[in-house]
C-alpha cells in the first residue's frame, strides 16, 4: 500500500500543477458549468480514451494520460460544485480555487486509502480498459441520477460516484506510468 501511496502523489501532483497552470492562463472559468457540463466533459473524456484503446489511433493528438488528466481535474471541478453550486461568473480566486482543490484530493486519496484496504488493490488486476468501462458506467450513473434531479432510492448520490471516477483515472494513470 506504501506504493500506491506515493504513486498516487506523483500522478496527482501533474493533475494539480495542469490545474494551477490553467488557472492562471483562464482563472476560475470552470466555475459557470453546471453539473450536467462537467458531466459531459467527463463522457467525452471517457468516449475519447476507450476509442483510443480500440482503435490505437488519435486523428487530433490526444493522448491516453492528458485525458486521464482531465478526468482527475474535472472530477475534482465537479466535486467542488457539487458542494458551491454554480455560478455566472468567475466567483474563486485562483488561491482560493488552490485550497478547495486540495480539499477534494486528499478526500479522494483518504476514501482510496479506506477502500484499498478493504478491497486489498484489487484495482492492480484490473485491466485499463476495465477500468475506462468503469469510469464510463459511473458517468453514464452520474447522467441518469442528474435526470432524476440527484434523487437516488439505494446508490450513493453523485459526489460518490465523482470521487470514484477520480480514484479510477488515477488508478489508470499509474497502470500507464508504470
């Protein structure tokens, strides 16, 4: 577990100083998306990284890690939302954007950390295309309890299965790091 420690650390340390770099070229723009926005991203993401992995081809460079990437930071955007709603305009400054994405990230690696011991890394024999269809199922989830103006009768709510997502990408970017 020690490894899955620091290999978490170092994936989501790039995740974060892409997030920083991008504040400062666009501030908190990520602010005006609304559930449903940060969602589709997510999906798009997604479709992108499973096409690749079929086909082995990108007509327009994206890679495998850099949407993996997306997927950790949207994740983490939509967290944040879920908690602050919406807003119409840049509302964060981009220290303040800082603080509440660290929050988000060490929830998300404390809720791993629970889970990998329970689950003893069985994440480890996952193929990374499973884990693509994982992240795949939990935003098509996402989608449907959104429908259903986030009323769930016996699943988690949404931000659960945020903070999953978040852990699957990360999960793959260490299959794709190593």
């Amino acid at each position: 577990m020690a490894d899955t420690n620091k290999q978490f650390d170092h994936v989501t340390a790039k995740c974060r100083q892409i997030f920083i770099d991008k504040m400062q070229d666009y501030g908190a723009s990520w602010r005006i998306f609304r559930l449903h926005g940060i969602t589709d991203q997510l999906y798009i993401k997604a479709c992108n990284i499973r096409q690749r992995q079929e086909t082995g081809v990108s007509l327009v460079g994206d890679d495998i890690e850099g949407n993996l990437r997306a997927i950790i930071n949207y994740g983490i955007t939509a967290i944040i939302q879920v908690r602050q709603g919406y807003a119409d305009a840049i509302d964060m400054s981009n220290e303040e954007a800082a603080k509440q994405y660290d929050m988000v990230l060490n929830e998300a690696k404390e809720l791993m950390l629970r889970k990998n011991h329970d689950y003893g890394e069985a994440w480890r024999e996952m193929s990374k295309e499973g884990i693509v269809d994982m992240i795949l199922a939990k935003i098509i989830r996402i989608k449907t309890i959104l429908e259903h103006e986030g009323k769930t009768i016996a699943s988690e709510g949404v931000e659960g299965n945020y903070f999953d997502i978040i852990n699957y990408a990360i999960f793959d970017l260490i299959h794709y790091e190593g």
